[in-house]
C-alpha cells in the first residue's frame, strides 16, 4: 500500500497520487465518484449531476475517471457551510 494511501479503498478502486501543477495540496489518494460522494456525504449520482451542472467541486479525469481530492472536497464544504451561513 502506498504510504499515505486510504485503506477503506479497495485495491481497484484506488487511484495512485497524481502531480499537479495548480496546487500543492493535491497530494494523497484520488477519490473515485463514489467515494468522493462518502467523504461529503452525497449520493454519486448527486455529484455527477452537480458535476453537469458546474456547481459540484473541482474534478479531474485520470484515464475515464473523474477524480476528486480531498482538498478540493473540504474547500468545497467550506464554500458551501459559508454561502448558507
């Protein structure tokens, strides 16, 4: 397993570390749909259409996978908590 890697992934549900020259904070595991979903607790399709919609958080495709960080997904929960405050 990949040091840093989430062990709740199954081993074909992981995606390896991706560099990114946008931000350093893109580290760590690349969350698939579904388990992007989990971490912000949605439903995938929820997050699909809000992907279409251009109101979900920051995507990425890695080969026919879009793929989500988990910084990416805790600044887009914190954008959300402050718009409903």
């Amino acid at each position: 397993m990949t040091p840093g890697a989430n062990p709740a992934l199954d081993d074909d549900e992981r995606m390896e570390p991706t560099n990114t020259s946008e931000s350093p904070a893109r580290r760590g595991p690349a969350l698939t749909t579904k388990h992007a979903a989990e971490y912000v607790g949605l439903k995938p399709q929820t997050l699909r259409v809000m992907k279409g919609e251009c109101t979900g958080p920051t995507t990425f495709e890695q080969g026919h996978l879009n793929v989500y960080y988990p910084a990416d997904l805790d600044e887009w929960l914190n954008e959300r908590l402050h718009l409903e405050s």
